[in-house]
C-alpha cells in the first residue's frame, strides 16, 4: 500500500516508480490520486469548520434561552438541525471518498528500489555471477523429470486427473518419501543453523490476510476460495472504510457468506501472525519458516508447463518470513538469499541467482532475487526461489508497525519472504540432476538420513 502523503510530497518520484513498473497512465494515476485526496481533506477541513459552528450555535441556544430571547433561539436551533444534516451528509461522502482513496492506491503495486535493473519482462533480468554456484553435470540424454517418475511407477498424472482435474500428482514410494525428506531437511537447516522459527501455520485465510500482503483484491482469480457466493470486489469498499475509520477488521462481518482463501504460499499466514500490531523494535528482526502445502489456481498460466510437476494447483514449500526495522531489511534480503542458496549448494544442485528487472517482480516487491535451479532434462534454469524485499508495502496494509526502547511508534514495519526452497521442484532437480542410464536415481547424501540410509531409488 502506498502513502498518499508521500505522493503528494514527491509525485514526480512515484510516476517515475510507476513507469518503471511498465504502468503507461502513471501520471494520470497519480493526478487522480492527488486530486482524490485534495477533495477529502477540503471536505474534512468543512466538516471540521461546520462542526465547530455547531458546537457554537449549540452554546448561544442556551444563552439566547437565558434571555428569553426565543427568536435567536428559535434561528439557532434550525441552523444547528441544519449542520446536523449537513455533516451527517458530508461524513458519509468522507467515508466514501476514503474508501475509493484506499481502493486505488491498493491497486498499484510497489515501487522498485533505486538498484533495480530497468526491464519489461525476464529478458531484462540482471544475473549476480558472485552467487553462481556449481557446474552443469555431464548427462547424455537425460530425460525430464516426469518421464523418470512416471518410469520408476512412482509419478502419476493419469490417476490424479481423474480424481483432481490437471496439475495435480500423486507421489509414491521412494518419490512420496523424497518429498517429505526434502521438507524436513529444509526446515532443519532453517531451524538449527539460520535460528528461523519453525511455525505450523493455518492453511485458510480470511479476507483481511490476504490485503494485508497483496493478494487481494488484485490476484482474486489465482486463489482457491471456500465460496464464492460473493466477490472480494463487493466487499472491498465496506473493509476499506472499516481499515480508514480504524476499526478492527477481523470484526467485519461479510455477507453473505465468510470466506476463507486457501493460501498461495506460507507467506500470507507467517506475515500476517503481525497482522494490526505493534511490535518491540528489540524483537525484530522476527524470522518464521513453516512447510505447508500451497494452493494456486494458475488463472494466468493457460498453456505453460502443461506436462509434468513444474506449475501445479497444489505444491509444497518452505517458506521463509523475515519482519524487520527499515535499517535492517537491505541486509536481511541479502542473508535470507543465502539461507536458500545453501539448501541447494549442500544438495550440490548447479544453480544461479538473477536480480529481477522491476518489469518482471512480484506486485509487493520492491527487490527480488530469484534462484534458478539447472534442469538438464529441459537444458535450461527454472525458478526454485524468489526472495523478496517488499519494504512497508504489506505493513502499511496490515497495519504493522513497532516502538523503540522508549516505547514510542517509530514507524511501519519491513517484510520479506522467500522460498527455502519449493520442494516440488527440489525434487524435479534431484531427479533430472541426480538420474543414472539405467533408470534410477542417486540420493543426495544429506538427505539419505532422511531416507532410511537409502542411496539409490530404483524401479
């Protein structure tokens, strides 16, 4: 969410941000928005003044009374019935001219950092050679990865078609097994050698969590919801002024039904656990990692990644949530990159981390890094994890901010998230990375503990 003080303040700045972004209408976005809040805050500074005379006209009713003066009373008290009407009026209008303020300016997503590489679309992502680890291994003819499940019975799209639809798997054996060790392996690295919090989180969200960290209202078609009896859009006005009027929005009743969204990523659960508090500034930075399953409808990847386990409605994932100070989080990006760096180097996976053009980065993002896993049975990188730096674009939303020693609010709250990594996809690496000529598939040795003393899956 943006601050429309600041974009009074620096307009020249947020329509550039905008233009980055590839928004064509920045300026007339960021007119609209200024010339919005001009009329709210001309409407409060009459409200204001209408109220004043109110409560002054009030106060000579009853001086005019003292005197028996029943004309200037009888006067006053019809100007006062007429303020009344007035500002019942004009706070309705207020109400509603916040509620359109807060809906535009939650529409436009973040503004990238200065340090971004200019770009469109993923050709103008930016590589960081520094954090290029390993080299490709030396396969002939190696097979993707669904080929190789499908070979060693343990990968099956047919059956889960018929009981799921498309994108969906079943996992068994050896492979359903690989999953489970990777999740475990994750969390442990994350737990006992970066001092992430493990936390199991709810897989259901009520409205309210996925604002607060950018899901609504803009990507309501990519998530799966409990009903849909009624939109978010419908309901988007009436929380809106709820958030504006500063009251608490888990109250908010939402006809006709409540709706619970399956979450996306971990992400929407660990970064609301602050939803709507303060926090202590000694407590920050605040670290959670959790491995659940997520859930994404994939309204926009019609066509893509059709065959095999790449773009799934239902996937695994470690997830990693950092909330820090504004000092901290430049640093806290850069070490929450690491942490899912190392998942893959102690699995000896070829990998690279691009820094994304502010074309190709997530709606909250101000910085992002993604790592891309090498995959020789596609010859080519594929995403494994995006770290993110989204600044106070989600605490703003969620209303989280934290208080210094002297506990004073000091201001909005930095989030960051990443994943560490998408197990999924982990486990496509080790198979077309980790496949043998004769069908099987070596175990990575950190995992074999995880695996029984397993080395070898085989047929």
């Amino acid at each position: 969410m943006h601050d429309i003080k600041a974009i009074r303040e620096n307009r020249d700045g947020f329509i550039a941000g905008l233009k980055r972004r590839g928004i064509s209408s920045a300026e007339s976005e960021a007119d609209r928005l200024i010339g919005k809040d001009a009329d709210l805050r001309a409407l409060q500074t009459r409200l204001q003044q209408a109220q004043a005379r109110r409560n002054e006209a009030s106060k000579l009713i009853g001086q005019a009374k003292a005197k028996k003066d029943e004309a200037q009373a009888s006067a006053l008290m019809a100007e006062v019935a007429g303020l009344k009407d007035e500002i019942a009026k004009g706070e309705d209008r207020e109400r509603n001219l916040k509620a359109e303020l807060e809906n535009e300016l939650a529409s436009l997503p973040n503004i990238p950092a200065a340090d971004v590489p200019e770009g469109t679309d993923e050709e103008g992502n930016v590589e960081v050679p520094a954090r290029a680890f390993g080299t490709r291994p030396g396969l002939n003819s190696a097979r993707e990865h669904f080929e190789i499940g499908e070979a060693l019975g343990m990968m099956d799209f047919e059956r889960a078609a018929k009981v799921s639809g498309s994108r969906f798997v079943y996992l068994t054996k050896s492979l359903a097994r690989l999953e489970r060790a990777l999740g475990s392996f994750m969390l442990d690295l994350h737990t006992d050698t970066f001092g992430y919090t493990e936390v199991s989180p709810p897989l259901m969200v009520r409205d309210a969590a996925a604002f607060g960290t950018g899901q609504l209202p803009k990507f309501e078609d990519d998530l799966f919801v409990t009903s849909r009896e009624a939109t978010y859009t419908e309901h988007f006005v009436q929380l809106g002024r709820a958030q504006v009027e500063g009251r608490d929005i888990d109250a908010i009743k939402l006809d006709p039904d409540v709706r619970l969204w399956l979450i996306p990523t971990a992400e929407v659960s660990l970064t609301n656990y602050v939803l709507n508090e303060f926090l202590d500034e000694s407590a920050l930075p605040l670290r959670m990692t959790a491995y659940t399953p997520c859930f994404r409808a994939e309204a926009g990847a019609a066509g893509k990644d059709t065959r095999g386990m790449i773009r799934m409605h239902q996937f695994s994932k470690v997830e990693l949530v950092s909330i820090t100070t504004p000092e901290q989080s430049e640093a806290e990006h850069e070490r929450m990159t690491d942490c899912a760096q190392e998942v893959l180097k102690r699995l000896g996976l070829h990998h690279r981390v691009m820094t994304l053009c502010a074309g190709d980065m997530g709606f909250t993002a101000k910085k992002t890094y993604d790592i891309e896993v090498w995959l020789p049975g596609q010859g080519r990188f594929r995403e494994i994890s995006s770290c993110s730096n989204c600044g106070d674009f989600q605490a703003r939303r969620m209303k989280t901010r934290y208080r210094g020693k002297d506990g004073k609010v000091k201001d909005f709250v930095h989030t960051l998230n990443g994943s560490g990594l998408a197990v999924g996809r982990t486990l496509v690496a080790i198979l077309e990375n980790y496949q043998n000529a004769d069908g099987s598939i070596t175990v990575p040795e950190v995992l074999r503990p995880y695996m029984g003393g397993l080395e070898k899956i085989e047929k």
